[in-house]
C-alpha cells in the first residue's frame, strides 16, 4: 500500500490512524500542500480533485479519507473502525460526518487560501472564521459525544473512525488558536488518545515530511 498524504493535513491524519490502528504498514509518499504539488499533472492523474490522501492498493485507488477507512475495515477487518453493533456504528459514523463534512470541508487549507487570496479577507477575519466554524462543529459534536454517553473514546470502548476524525480537528483547532477547554468530553478523548502508541505514530510531528 501506498498513502500519498501531507503531514499537516487533518484528511492524512485519519487515515493514518486508522492504519496504525490495524497495525498496517505502507509507503510514505509526502504531498507538499504548502509548494502546490497537489496541483501537479502527475498527482492528478491519482486525484482528480488534487486533495489528499489518496491510497493505492493493488488496483484500488481512493481519495477520500472516510471511504480508504472503510475500505480498509473491508479487507483488514480487525479492529474495526466502523462498529458492526447497530448502535455503536451509526453514532461513530455520524460523529465523524459531522466533522468531516460540517467542520472540515469550510475550513481546510484551499477554503482558507480562497478567501485570502479571492476574496481579499484579511487575517484576522480569516482566523474569525476558521473559530467560528470549529466552534459551532464542535459544539455540536460535544452534545453527540453526550448522547452517546463516551468515555475515554466517543463511542464504546475502543477507538473508532469517530476518534480518526476527531483527533485530527482537535489538533488543527489548537494549532489555530482555538480554546476547547469548555468541550469537556472532547478534551478527555483527545488527551487519552493523542498519548496511544498508534495516535502517536500518526501525528504530524511524526511524520517523515513534518515541517515544524
């Protein structure tokens, strides 16, 4: 397997996870977002939409971080990040789309680099902004998190693709500035996970091309 993948990416980062989660090896290949190489001809012959990750298995090749996870539960099904127990599965999974296409999408390095560049906004609107939205995403998710009565991880009692896409946007929301000490529940998942083996070995600073 290969990941093409960018060490600051939040997308990557789940993936990432999830790999070191199911004990996985794979080829390390950097996509430097900041110098543009996602553009390039040649990496868009692998993704169309010029986005990271993008894995390639055999024949397989996948561009979005939800659909390489469940792939990967396809065929290296334990442990399994999309639950098979109904209830856990449909709060794991509406957990990690409500970051993924609620929180992630309108904040993520090109959506931000638009409204720079584009539209003129200055950089404290851009940080205002980026705020705004991790604010009311993680609120949102902070209530999930209580629905589902989670402990040290969001659902049950083991890391799910809930914690994949967790981590990661907690992660950037801190990098950003972002204050979450009032997400209760979200602090606890993120300061048991970011201290596991395998949330270790995932993170950016683990990375081969991380650039501190």
């Amino acid at each position: 397997m290969k990941l093409y993948n960018f060490f600051n990416s939040s997308t990557s980062y789940r993936v990432r996870i999830a790999l070191a989660l199911k004990g996985l090896h794979y080829e390390y290949v950097p996509v430097n977002l900041r110098a543009g190489e996602q553009r390039d001809s040649g990496y868009r012959a692998l993704s169309p939409a010029g986005i990271v990750p993008t894995l390639v298995d055999g024949d397989i090749r996948l561009t979005q971080s939800l659909a390489i996870i469940d792939y990967l539960d396809q065929v290296h099904p334990l442990p399994r990040m999309v639950p098979e127990a109904i209830d856990l599965r449909i709060r794991a999974v509406e957990i990690a789309q409500t970051i993924a296409c609620e929180i992630h999408p309108i904040n993520n390095l090109r959506v931000l680099n638009y409204l720079t560049t584009e539209l003129g906004i200055g950089a404290d609107a851009k940080t205002g902004w980026y705020a705004h939205w991790v604010k009311e995403g993680l609120a949102a998710v902070e209530t999930m998190l209580a629905s589902a009565s989670s402990g040290v991880y969001c659902v049950g009692d083991s890391p799910t693709v809930a914690d994949c896409c967790l981590i990661p946007q907690v992660a950037n929301a801190l990098r950003m500035g972002c204050d979450i000490d009032k997400f209760s529940r979200i602090r606890k998942i993120y300061e048991h996970c970011t201290a596991l083996p395998a949330f270790i070995a995932a993170a950016p600073q683990s990375q081969p091309d991380f650039i501190g």
